[in-house]
C-alpha cells in the first residue's frame, strides 16, 4: 500500500476504473467495510502497482477512456437501461 500512497495522486487510476465496474461484486455480506478491507482493497492495490511498474502515456491514454467507460457503464446501470 505505501508504494501506491507515494505516487502523486491523479484524476483517474486503473483501481478506480475497477472499483466502479466491479466493486459491487465484491461488497457482499453484511459487513461492507470489512468486505472492503479484505476483499475489494486488495485487489484494487495489486491492479494499481502492475500499473505503476509498466505505465506508459498510452496506458493513460487507455485509463482515460476505460474511465469514461465505466462512468456511462454505470449511469446506465443505475437508470435501469
């Protein structure tokens, strides 16, 4: 986790692309913040050192995108369509 909090934040990452797209399937129960903690906050901190080590101005070209993505992804799903 340290690795991930010395790199200077930004708008968007690949772990938030990932909690929005498939947070909810890792929330379930009915301890949410412990499902967090161990289930879902792990798997965001490995999605983003793999980022860390090979991120390239392409890869964020992609993040961007995938983020943008995910945003009507989830403005759809939240509407019913």
């Amino acid at each position: 986790m340290s690795k991930t909090l010395e790199t200077r934040p930004g708008i968007t990452s690949p772990g938030a692309v990932f909690g929005y797209l498939k947070g909810d399937d890792y929330l379930q129960g009915d301890d949410v913040e412990r499902a967090y903690a161990n289930k879902l906050l792990p798997k965001k901190l490995r999605i983003e050192l793999d980022y860390l080590r090979t991120a390239t101005f392409g890869t964020d070209l992609g993040i961007i995108f995938e983020t943008a993505r995910a945003i009507v992804v989830t403005a759809f799903r939240k509407r019913g369509v």
